[in-house]
C-alpha cells in the first residue's frame, strides 16, 4: 500500500518535470538570448525581457501541446488504474 503511494507520487513528479521542461527550456533559451541582446545594446527596458518569453512559451506550447496533453492523458489513465486495482 505504501509502496503504491511512492510510486504514484514519483510517477506524478516525474510527470510534472516532463511536462515542464520544454515550456521553461524554451523561457530559459529565449531569456538568456533577451539578456545578452540587452547587455550588448545596453536596452534596459523592462518588458522587453517579459514579451519574446511570452510569446516563446506560447509558440512551445503550440508545438508540444498534443504531447504534453498525451502524457497527462496516460498518467490519468495510470492513476484510475491504480485506484482500481486498490479498490479491488
């Protein structure tokens, strides 16, 4: 019973990392680029380093959605699997 839990807990971790990291590859990518355009033109405006991320995370979230929404369609079914194993 134990066990199933911290199995169910990582399996959930590892899922929101997987997830995660192409959305915040892509803001890290697009953020560091922002930084060394502003730090050699020597542009400190503030939204400038908010909006190209933006629009990365949304343009990613484009092109990885079907992916990220099958991997939480297979861990939701692994979760319903779960519990019915536990119930029965």
């Amino acid at each position: 019973m134990e066990q199933q839990i911290l199995d169910t807990a990582q399996d959930a971790v590892f899922t929101i990392i997987k997830l995660a990291a192409p959305l915040l590859g892509v803001a890290l990518v697009v953020g560091l680029a922002v930084s060394i355009f502003q730090a050699t033109t020597q542009i400190q405006e503030q939204t400038l380093s908010f909006v190209p991320k933006i629009l990365a995370v949304f343009l990613s979230l484009f092109i990885f959605g079907a992916w990220m929404m099958t991997t939480l369609k297979e861990f939701t079914l692994r979760i319903y699997n779960n519990i019915l194993q536990f119930i029965y």
